[in-house]
C-alpha cells in the first residue's frame, strides 16, 4: 500500500520547481524529510515504511532562490505500518 501525496504550486518568474515533502508525527513540532529534490508534484509513500501514527505532511517548493511551504489541511493516520523503525538518511 502506498501514501498518495500530492500538490499544486507555481512560480511567476518561471524557473523549474522543485520540491521537498517532510512528514511530522507531533502536530508540527518536528519534521522528519521524506523525499528531496522531486520535480513531480506527486509523491507515493510507501505506507510499510511509515510507522504507525498521525502525521502531517508538508511540501517545500523552491526554484533555487525562493522557497515556500505549505502544510496538509489536517493528519493522516498510518495502523500498524512498520515493524521496525524507521529513520530517514540525512546526507551531511
């Protein structure tokens, strides 16, 4: 099973977007990258390597100069989802 994520967004100057979705397990008090650098505006989440819980999305959009974000309407809920956790790869 898959999380569907998607969005819509523009830019007036007219570079290329691109984007990147985070979720947060704490009402937006930490967000955990999920996915970085797309150039689509769909994302589909892998729902077994979600733990389970209520989460909030939140899609980054740039075009490398300006960002903008914004944030789910409200929570999704994940049951069950994964047995193990799950961390994501931060490059430093």
């Amino acid at each position: 099973a898959v999380i569907p994520v998607r969005w819509s967004a523009t830019d007036a100057d007219g570079p290329a977007l691109t984007y990147h979705v985070a979720l947060s397990p704490d009402a937006g008090g930490t967000w955990l990258p999920v996915a970085r650098d797309l150039t689509a505006t769909a994302l589909d989440l892998p729902a077994g390597e979600v733990a389970g819980g209520t989460y909030l999305v939140r899609v980054t959009a740039t075009d490398g100069v300006n960002t903008a974000y914004a944030v789910a309407d409200g929570p999704f809920v994940v049951e069950g989802g994964s047995t193990t956790v799950w961390l994501p790869l931060v490059l430093r």
